[in-house]
C-alpha cells in the first residue's frame, strides 16, 4: 500500500490541490456548481485534455511537441472547409483525425527517424505550420458552415453531451491500454531508459513515431469537438494550448524526464489549471491573475519531481552502499 501510495504522489497532491480548490469556491460562491456553469467549464477543457493526453504519450518517451497549437489551428480550418465542401459529418471525424495523425506523423519521422531534438523539430513546425495557414487563408475565419456543422446536427443539448462523453471514452480506452498492453509497458521502458529498452528488442525509433503520430490524431479529434461548438471556424484557433497541455501533463505528475505518469494524473491535472480561470471569476478575483496562479502550480509541480528524483537516487545510492 505504502508502495503504491508513493508512486502516485504527485496525482494525490494534485487532487488535494484540486478538492481544495473546490471547497474553498463552494464556501465562497456556491452558484460555481450550478449544471450550466459545470457543464461549460467540462466543453471549455475537453479539448485541453484530449490534447494533454497524447502529450503524456510523448512526454512519457521523454519527448516533447510544442507544434500542438499550429496543428490544432490547422486542423480546426481543414473541419471547417471540407464542411463547407460537402463532406458528410459522419466522414468529418475519420477525415480530421487522419489529417492530425498525418502532421504528427512528419514530426515522428524528423524525431523518431532522423532522431532531431524533438524541441528543435516541433518548435520549427510550430512556426511552420502556423506560418502556411496564415498564407493559405489570409487570416480569414471559415464562414457560412452548413447548418448540421454545428454540434454535428445533433442540437445544443445532445451536442453538448456527445463531446464530453467522446472525451472520456478516449481517456478510459487510453488509461486502460497504458495499464494493460503491452504498448502501453513499451513507452515507459523506452522513457526510463531508451537504450536498455533497444537492448530488450525495442526499437526506440518507431514507438517515438507512432507517440507523435497518435499525439497528431488526438490533436485532430480535439480540433473537431472544439469546433462543432461554433457558427464559425476561426483560423487563429489553438493559440498557447502546447503550453496549456504541457502544464497539465507535468501537474498531473508526468515525469517531464519521461518513464512516468498516468493519464488520470494528466486528467486531474487539466481539470485543475483549467478550472481556475472560472474559479477566479466566481469569486471576485480579477482573472488576469490566472496565469499567475497557473504558472506558481507548474513551478511547485516541478520542484516536487526535483525534489522526488533527487530523494529517489539518494535512496537508490544508499542502499547500494
């Protein structure tokens, strides 16, 4: 038990930081969990969250992709347009994810294959991407969207309901291949240790691939629950979310070194940093102390996995002195 609790530290600190978040606004402002106000901050983070989720996939073979927002924005205008072209909703979901699995899949063979920093390639194609949307559209939103666009012609309600549950269908699918496939055991060997992870018949190479391009496909799927919620398709979508779902990843308890962390850290994580803005609100604060808030919660998250590996070797150094 005492094992267990240990390895999961880091996502208990985040949900005590997270419960105490809560109470503290339901003392102050009860109204916060009112249906609509829940409901609105759940669609407003469901994008966030399925996007931090393929970034714990990258992050847990101590990798990283901060190309996420371009590729997000561009997958967001490509909804609207093949919309706009006649392309049935129901081909729309298909359609967008294989567009995100595709830009995720340029940054697995720049990484995976050709082994670039993964820093370096994902910060050029964060430009890149973002550059060649502006050019092709000329900045303008996609407009005059058929009418069964928007929340896939399901109506506001089932809409609504339809994306949420989308959302945890993907984290419970994820969550449970991570525990219990054996491509799920395969990112955290080649996070803690690549070259032991080759040694054991691993290749390192295509699984840094397939993250990236699985990391491209949440991208994508995100993209398009986000943009049925609209009348219209802005081209300036997904601006600063790589940093919103790096965050998430690293206050749910994913070791930004890579070889650990769990996505139900990574979902306790974007329920927190995503929560605080309406939190703020609700309270009386002014919310342009949310990033303030946020970024004081990432640094302590970090100097808590500071503070835990440098505890865990000295522990590892002693026993086999």
């Amino acid at each position: 038990m005492n094992v267990k609790l240990n390895r999961h530290k880091r996502e208990l600190s985040a949900s005590f930081a997270y419960a105490l978040l809560l109470i503290v606004v339901g003392v102050i402002a009860p109204s916060f969990f009112s249906g609509a106000n829940l409901r609105d901050v759940a669609l407003n983070n469901v994008p966030v969250l399925l996007v931090s989720m393929g970034m714990t996939l990258v992050i847990l073979v101590a990798q990283i992709d901060i190309s996420v927002g371009s590729q997000f924005a561009i997958a967001t205008v490509a909804a609207g347009l093949l919309a706009k072209a006649g392309v049935p909703i129901p081909l729309l979901l298909p359609s967008i994810v294989v567009i995100g699995a595709a830009m995720g899949a340029v940054n697995g063979v720049l990484v995976g294959t050709l082994r670039l920093p993964s820093i370096i390639v994902t910060l050029a194609m964060l430009v890149a991407w973002r550059d060649a949307l502006r050019w092709t559209t000329g900045g303008e939103w996609v407009q005059n969207l058929p009418a069964d666009f928007q929340w896939f012609g399901l109506g506001q309600s089932a809409g609504q309901w339809l994306i949420v549950i989308t959302a945890i269908v993907v984290l419970v699918l994820f969550s449970w291949a991570l525990r219990n496939l054996a491509a799920g055991r395969v990112l955290y060997a080649v996070g803690s240790d690549s070259e032991a992870a080759r040694l054991a018949g691993i290749e390192p190479s295509r699984v840094t691939f397939w993250v990236f391009t699985l990391m491209g496909a949440l991208v994508g799927l995100a993209a398009l629950l986000n943009s049925v919620r609209f009348s219209t398709v802005p081209s300036n979508a997904g601006l600063g979310l790589e940093l919103k779902a790096v965050a998430a990843v690293v206050v749910g308890g994913t070791a930004i070194t890579g070889g650990r962390g769990t996505l139900i850290g990574t979902l306790i994580g974007a329920a927190l940093l995503g929560t605080i803005g309406t939190a703020l609100t609700f309270v009386g604060i002014n919310p342009f102390w949310e990033k303030a808030i946020q970024g004081a919660i990432i640094l302590a998250a970090l100097a808590s996995d500071f503070v835990w590996r440098r505890a865990e070797r000295m522990q590892s150094a002693h026993k086999t002195i």
